[in-house]
C-alpha cells in the first residue's frame, strides 16, 4: 500500500482489515479549513441549511 496516495484498492484494504486501515490512514488530528472568504450572511445562512436538514434527518424527513 502506498502511502500519499488519494485512493486505494479494495484488495488492499480487505488484506489489512478495515480497522487497521483506517487507524493507518485516518487523520490524527482536526483538519484545519482555511477561510474560504465567506461573508458572515453566507456563513450564517450554511448553518441554517445545516440545521434543517439535520432536523429533517433525525425526523425520517
């Protein structure tokens, strides 16, 4: 398995076992996002579609 690679092989992950494969490849760390230039309308306006549809997901919606 090569590491610093995007993708990898069902084959790959099936010879390590998925929870050894993902201890291995999952980041140990919050992944930082860097600020993308959102106004504070559009980000506050993201967290209301966020809201819903966490509402409508916990709703059978």
């Amino acid at each position: 398995m090569r590491r610093g690679s995007n993708s990898y092989k069902p084959e790959d992950i099936r010879r390590w076992g998925v929870e050894r494969f993902m201890n291995e490849i999952a980041p140990k760390e919050p992944l930082e996002i860097p600020d993308l230039g959102f106004s504070a309308e559009e980000n506050q306006r993201m967290d209301e579609l966020l809201k819903q549809e966490h509402e409508n997901s916990a709703n059978g919606l």
